[in-house]
C-alpha cells in the first residue's frame, strides 16, 4: 500500500520545487533586471540593491507566479513597483505641470545642439533622468532606451497603452527640459560638494539623529553652501515639528467629551 504524505508535507515539498525552478531560473533575468536598474537609479550602488531586492521578493513570492506572464515580466513589475516605493523618497523632481506650461508657450525654445550634447554624456543624461517623476522616467527608460513596445510596456506596469504612450509623450518633454535647465542648476549648485539628491536622501536621517558623524558632517557642509537644499530642509522641520504639536493637541481631552463621559458616568 503507497504511503500516505500529509498535506502539509506535499506543500513543503511543492514549494522546495518551486523555489529551486525559481533559483534555476533567475540568474538568466539578471542583466534585463539591472539594465533596467541602472536607468531607474541615479547611482550605480542603489541600481545594485533594487536588483538585490527584487530577485529577494521574486524568492519570497515565487509561489505566486502561476506562468500568466513570462518570468521576466513578473520580476520587472516586482522591480517597479518597488522602485515606486522608494521615489516615495522623492529627490527634486520637476513638475509636470509647469513643464507643460513652457511647451504650450508658442515663444518657448531652446538649443536643441547644447541639449543633444549634454543627452551624449551618460553622466549629463542621468542627472537630468533622476529629475523626472518616476512614473514618466521608468515609461521612458523602457519605451526609449531598452525598445519595449507599448503594448510590452502596458503588460509589464500593468497599465493600459494609452496610458504609456502619455506617459512616454510627458517624459520626453520632461527630460528635454531637464537637459536644458542643467547648466543653471550647475550654475547654482557651484562649489557645493554633495550632489542634492544625496543629501536630500539623508536628510530624514539627520533629523532623527541617525547619521554617524562623518556623514552628519558632510551634510551639513552641504547645507551651509547649497543654494535650494536648506528652504527644503527648513521646511521638513517646520512639518516635522507641526505633527508634533498635532500629536500634543490631540492628547487632551476636549472638554465637551470630558463632559458628556462624565454625565454617563
């Protein structure tokens, strides 16, 4: 007579099987997933740990993937909207609607051979990239820079194609822009050592009292010289403190409630 397994010994062993197809299979993803990456991310370290942390959660999750979609399908949209998770961190983005603006202005223009030079200087390029919100950046890198169709790019975010290709339309206008606005913005930030986005990414941290010493160092050298970053940091503390106060205020008892309990008392 064939032995019986428990259930609970048959899932086990379908999830080994899984996982292991899954580790089997993932290293054949890995440069789709960091090409991908690096055009997300404004530094190659960051574009390092959000391959790191999909291929982590395509593990954890592996389960899930019932085969609706290929592989690499799964995993970018794992990868995005993980990347959606930590622009919630945003740095200085431009905003979408003054943008339009400009372009809606007949008397708006630019050098288009100044903007086509800095496009050729990866560094230039990927500046002006991490300035773009995320939703308009990451449509962009997939349509623009890796070729995915709009069809492709629809499945992939699970949004619809006429939402891509809006989103590649407002994205194109956006990093143009960018590109052209670069040399004031250098102009700006001139002679400060730390790129804006560093410090804005640690900022949160030194309000906590959460940087070590030498990092706590260099940001506030940074905020002593930088010409936008300090209004930003001004106006962290002021909410920062806001909620505090809110959090105190709605520790008291209003007297009306005080009142009513105690009648019912």
């Amino acid at each position: 007579m064939p032995a019986v397994h428990p259930a609970g010994h048959r899932h086990r062993k379908q999830a080994t099987l899984k996982t292991a197809e899954y580790t089997a299979t993932v290293g054949a993803e890995l440069d789709g997933l960091y090409r991908f990456a690096r055009r997300l991310t404004a530094v190659p370290h960051a574009a390092d740990d959000l391959v790191q942390d999909t291929v982590l959660r395509g593990l954890h999750h592996c389960l899930e993937f019932r085969g609706d979609s290929t592989l690499a399908t799964w995993l970018h949209r794992i990868m995005w909207h993980l990347a959606v998770d930590q622009s919630r961190h945003s740095r200085h983005e431009l905003l979408v609607d003054e943008v339009e603006d400009r372009w809606r202005d007949d008397h708006y223009s630019l050098d288009p051979q100044a903007v086509t030079e800095r496009a050729t200087d990866a560094e230039s390029l990927r500046e002006a990239l991490v300035r773009l919100p995320f939703i308009y950046r990451s449509a962009l890198v997939l349509h623009d820079s890796l070729g995915w169709p709009h069809q492709e790019i629809a499945d992939r975010l699970e949004i619809t194609v006429a939402n891509s290709k809006q989103r590649v339309h407002r994205a194109r206008m956006l990093l143009v822009t960018a590109l052209h606005d670069a040399p004031a913005r250098e102009r700006a930030t001139k002679g400060v050592g730390m790129r804006c986005w560093d410090a804005r990414e640690q900022v949160s941290d030194y309000l906590d009292g959460a940087l070590d010493a030498a990092a706590r160092r260099g940001l506030e050298a940074h905020l002593a010289e930088c010409p936008t970053c300090p209004s930003l940091y001004s106006a962290l503390i002021g909410c920062r403190d806001a909620m505090g106060e809110l959090r105190d205020a709605d520790d008291v008892v209003p007297p009306h409630l005080a009142e009513r309990i105690r009648t019912t008392m």
